[in-house]
C-alpha cells in the first residue's frame, strides 16, 4: 500500500501572478503608502531601517487592501446581495468602504458586548451594524445565516486568497520602493497580511529574510507552527488587541503559508509593545496602534537582529487615544489603565 504522499495533496496557495493581478485591481481604490528611513533606529541597529507607513492607508489600516480585492472580486464574478463579516475591527471597517466604495451593501454583525463608539465608526463608514446575541460567535451565526439564506457572501478576515493577494500587494511595494531590502519585519496575527508580502517579496527579492512579529499573550500562529498544526490558544487583552484570535481549527490557507514562507516568529511582552508606540510617537512623530509597533518593539528590545537594510511594517493606527495617551505617559500594561 502507498502512502499519499505530501506531492498528491492538493495545494492551496497565492501565487505572485495573483498578487500582481490585485495590485492592478486595487490600484486607484487604496493608497501607495510611503517608506520613510529612520535615522534613529538606523543608529541603533547599525543598518538603515525604513519604516512603510501603512498606518497611513484610507480606513487607518491595511485591511483595505485585501478587502477592497475580494469585494471587487466579487462584483466581477456575479454581484452579490451583500457582503458580511463579524469582525469589529480593522477587517470590519475595511469591509465596510470597501463596499461602499463598489455600491454593494455590506452587514457587519457584533455582538451587544461591542462598544457604542466601533458601531458609529462601522456605520460612519456607511454599513450596517447589526446587534445579535452576546458573544462573536453567535455574532458569525448570523453572518452564516445571511450566507445561507440571504445570497451574502463571507469575506474572512486573513484566511481567504483575494485577502492575501491583496495584502501581498504591500509586498510588491517594498520591492519597488527598497529593493535593497535583506529583512522585512511584519506584524503577525493570522497570517493574512505576512502570508501575502512573504509570497511576493520571496519572488521579488529572493534574498530577503522575512519576520514575523507577534505578543506574548496569545500568540495562535506560533502555538501552531510549534505544534505542527493549527491550534487554540486563550485570548488575553493586549495593546496589540488587532494581533488577538486564533488561526481556525480549519485553517486552509495562512498556516502552511507562514509555515513556508516566513523565517523567523519573534514574540514580545507588553511592556516591549508600549515601548515600541512610544519611540513611533516621540521619535517618529507617528501614532500607531499596538499591533503596528511590533517591528519597532521587537528592535529596542534587541529581539531583533537585523541584517542588512531592514524595513519594519507600521500597520495600522486605530488605537483608542486614551489608551494611546496612557501609554505615551508610561503604562507599560493595561492593567496599569483603569
Ligand atoms: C489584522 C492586523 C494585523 C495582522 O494581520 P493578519 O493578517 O491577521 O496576520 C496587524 N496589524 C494590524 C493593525 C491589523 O489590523
């Protein structure tokens, strides 16, 4: 009897060809957003480092990228009645403009535990945000509900190829704009964003190392790729709350991905985390959510050692300013914010 071996199974993966076809999709909806160097982190790690303002996007976060390539998608295969997910956040808001933008009408579904201030900025941004039940799995009920009943389709947040091609595009970005780059830095949640830069920067610039960034508190993808297959891990508050939630059981996409593409997983403490929203906001002049100062956190922690010229990811900047303004004054955890 064979065994089937790893060859025969069917491979599910982006390809830079897709990555490329995004960019000229997404091309005019979403913003090429700069590389700037740092003269003071250069000094301090011996090489030049460039951070990519991608806090910077339309939406504060790159989540447009993928989001607005898998609504448009769509619209080009058959247009649906709408589009939905259950995320509050970045991929949340994201969805939202992106639909807006192609004249399709999207529900983001929340839980009644979501604060009244993410549901007026999900509605600001011109879709609906519909209540159901008390937790964000009763909240994909419904989102399943409207898949099933209602011709919506789901548009996950990381685990889907139109959202990797269309994270990748930031990929493409840096080999254009730096293409000295030897280490690319990343911050990594489910792997969505890294999944897509790794694929086109691997293809652009084969030399590259590519790094992946996530917190101590609940870090899925490292669990995972220490266990050799997804796992859960407990969620805990972080400031880098964008980098929170698991890979799912069923992962079909990012895990493998990350697994392939992605030298090095580096993990950080909170403390490590302010410092890094800290140096952006006094050194760099730039507010940046916890999730986005990762990169920076990871270097003047000495976490990170980086060879050759080295360009660190910024993000995203949808933090709450009054945590914002508590770490800038010194909090070091969120237990030290009432
Ligand atoms: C979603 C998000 C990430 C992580 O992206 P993944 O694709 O889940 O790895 C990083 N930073 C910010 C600001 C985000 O919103």
């Amino acid at each position: 009897m064979r065994r089937l071996s790893r060859s025969c199974r069917i491979v599910t993966t982006i390809s830079l060809a897709d990555i490329e076809a995004a960019a000229a999709r997404i091309s005019g909806h979403v913003r090429h957003t700069p590389v700037e160097v740092s003269p003071s982190l250069s000094a301090r790690a011996g090489v030049s480092v460039h951070l990519k303002l991608e806090h910077r996007q339309i939406t504060g976060a790159f989540k447009l990228r993928g989001a607005t390539n898998a609504v448009l998608r769509l619209a080009e295969k058959s247009r649906p009645t709408g589009v939905s997910c259950a995320s509050t956040g970045n991929h949340g808001r994201a969805l939202a403009h992106a639909a807006k933008a192609a004249g399709i009408p999207a529900v983001i579904c929340m839980s009644k535990l979501v604060p009244q201030t993410k549901v007026e900025a999900i509605e600001a941004l011109g879709a609906e945000a519909r209540i159901v039940g008390r937790s964000q799995d009763e909240a994909q009920v419904e989102v399943d509900r409207l898949v099933a009943e209602e011709g919506f389709a789901d548009i996950p947040p990381f685990d889907h190829a139109d959202i990797i091609a269309g994270q990748g595009t930031i990929g493409l970005e840096i080999a254009e704009d730096c293409p000295d780059a030897e280490t690319v830095v990343i911050p990594l949640s489910g792997g969505g964003l890294i999944a897509g830069i790794a694929r086109a920067v691997r293809a652009r610039l084969p030399g590259a190392r590519i790094v992946g960034v996530s917190m101590e508190r609940g870090a899925a993808m490292q669990a995972s790729l220490a266990a050799g297959r997804p796992v859960e891990v407990e969620e805990m508050p972080s400031f880098a709350d964008s980098l929170g939630g698991g890979i799912g059981l069923k992962n079909a996409y990012t895990f493998e991905m990350v697994r392939d593409l992605v030298d090095e997983v580096i993990l950080l403490t909170e403390a490590e985390i302010a410092g890094g929203m800290r140096h952006a906001y006094f050194e760099e002049r730039e507010i940046i959510e916890g999730g986005a100062a990762v990169g920076i956190g990871a270097l003047l922690a000495g976490r990170l050692r980086p060879k050759g010229p080295t360009i660190l990811l910024l993000s995203g900047r949808n933090v709450d300013m009054r945590q914002h303004r508590a770490v800038i004054n010194g909090a070091n955890s969120l237990e030290e914010i009432a």
